[in-house]
C-alpha cells in the first residue's frame, strides 16, 4: 500500500482515485467561456513575443517583479472560484502564464518532472494548468506518463539536468496525449512525467498555471551546491518563487533538509516492469484505443 502523502484533495471521488492511480486528472469545462476571455485579455496585456528562440515564455519569470505579482493575483482572483468548486482545501502557490511562443521559436518540451517544492517524504506539490486556446496538434499537446510519480520520485532541486535523459526516448513510448479545450484543465503531480510538443501554429500557445499545495504543507527551495554535489532545503514563504532571486539561500532562510545529490540509476526494464506490475491499473490508458501503443508496450 502507497504512503498517503498530504496534498490537496479533490471534492469528487472518482477524480480522487484517478488523481490517486495516475499522477494527474483532467478536469472538462473547468473555467467558462467568460473567464477565458478575460484570461485572455490579461495575457495580451502583459505578454512581448520573445525575440529569441525560448520553449516558453513564463510570467513568474520573463516579466519584471511588479507587473509578475499583479498578473498572479488577477489570475488568482478569476481562478479561486472555479478552483473551490473542485479542492476541498487548498493553498494556492502564485499564478502565472506560461506560453509556448509562436513558430519561428518553436521547440519541443521534452519529457521531465518538475523540480521539488516541498518534502515529498510526506508531501506532494501539485501542478494547475489551463490553456486558454484549444490544444490542437499543430499547437503542441500536453502528455503525461500515467503513474510515473510512483517510479521518478527522487527529489530534484531546481537548476540541473533532469537526469534521465538518456531514457528519453523509452520514457516518450509511455506519453498519453491529452485532448483540452480552452477552459479544461489538468491537475498534475510535479512528480508525473510530462512534456509538450513543440507549437507549429504560427500562434503563441497560452496557458494558465498555478502551483496548489495542502494548507498544512510547508513550501521549500531545493539549491543544488554545485561544489559538493548536495542539495540544501530551505523553508520559504510562496513569494519566494516569484522573486527571481535563485542564489546560494544560505543564511536567509532556515535549512530543513540536506542531502547529496545521487539520483537512483534507472533503466528501461525498470519502466517497463513497473507497467507489468501495474498493468491492470494503467491498462485502459494504453493499447485497446491505440493499436501502436500496445506494439510498443512489449509485455502486453
Ligand atoms: O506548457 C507546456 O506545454 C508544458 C509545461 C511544462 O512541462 C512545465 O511547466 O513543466
């Protein structure tokens, strides 16, 4: 029996035990048309084509500190009601944009997981995301690795490699498309493996994000120290993460964990045992609707 981590729990069962087996849900018509355009009026207001080659452009990032806050709590104001109507409790991390740029920039976000922002020995951070076009092929599809929060759950700081590159491609047969609409969204652990394709629209590919944590759940900034290839946790207030300001945190804030950085090796056979084992909860997910897929997945 899995650790039941402390996350924010969702008002519906049956998402409850989706979110439970596959690391994400999605959630149909979560915002209004009405909402979407203001969303929408919003982004255009604050976003600047970047000028050079960017897989996304982030407000919590790419925008200077006061027009970043400003965004982040008229997002927050729109999205509060909406996210009520499905959280039973939660505390909301800051909002933002995130916008694959239009075509000449285009690129593809290849498959990771999120950087840790709490103790995930106990904890688990979760992940809002909501785009505010519909999510069409040629604008670049989210996708996500069902139940890969269970496997990749070594704790990443912020700042390095995702280590598992070199599985790239093994991890890439596993990927589910997801098929949103303006106003759906996903709600996904940081742990759940996922990536995008690259937007060949011709358009800029907005979305809405948030970071949305358990009320009891403290948030902490993992720095790597490069020098003694450790990681060093820090308690931080939400802000903190729009603040920019991602330096040696030493001194500022209190240290709650430390420990060297050793991501566990591991190998396409331990993805795919972990499926095997698995299999009759992921099975609906892969090969009865894609013939291709259940090529890929050997052991079916
Ligand atoms: O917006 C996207 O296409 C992907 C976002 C993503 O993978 C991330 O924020 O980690």
């Amino acid at each position: 029996m899995d650790k039941k981590l402390i996350r924010i729990r969702f008002k519906d069962a049956v998402k409850e035990q989706q979110f439970e087996q596959d690391g994400y849900i999605v959630l149909k018509d979560f915002a209004d048309a009405e909402t979407v355009a203001k969303m929408l009026s919003i982004f255009h207001a604050h976003y600047e084509p970047p000028a050079e080659k960017m897989v996304c452009w982030n407000s919590a990032v790419n925008v200077d500190d006061t027009e970043k806050k400003h965004i982040s709590s008229e997002l927050l104001a729109l999205l509060t009601p909406c996210l009520q109507r499905h959280i039973i409790a939660y505390r909301e991390h800051f909002a933002y944009f995130l916008t694959k740029p239009a075509e000449k920039t285009a690129t593809n976000l290849a498959i990771h997981r999120d950087a840790s922002a709490v103790d995930e020995s106990e904890h688990e951070y979760l992940i809002f995301w909501m785009p505010l076009v519909d999510i069409t092929s040629d604008r670049g599809y989210l996708y996500f690795m069902p139940g890969s929060n269970k496997l990749f759950d070594y704790q990443l700081p912020i700042g390095v490699d995702w280590p598992y590159k070199y599985l790239n491609d093994d991890l890439q047969k596993y990927a589910v498309n997801l098929n949103l609409k303006a106003g759906d969204a996903a709600i996904f652990s940081g742990k759940t493996l996922h990536g995008s394709f690259a937007n060949q629209s011709g358009e800029a590919r907005p979305v809405v994000c948030c970071g949305l944590v358990n009320p009891a759940t403290e948030l902490l900034y993992y720095y790597y120290d490069r020098d003694r290839n450790n990681v060093d946790a820090y308690g931080v207030m939400p802000e903190f993460f729009l603040q920019g300001d991602f330096s040696d945190p030493a001194d500022k804030y209190p240290l709650k964990m430390s420990f060297p950085y050793q991501p566990p090796r591991l190998t396409p056979r331990d993805v795919s045992d972990f499926y095997k084992k698995n299999w009759s909860l992921y099975k609906d997910k892969y090969g009865f609707l894609d013939r291709i897929k259940k090529k890929y997945l050997s052991f079916v």
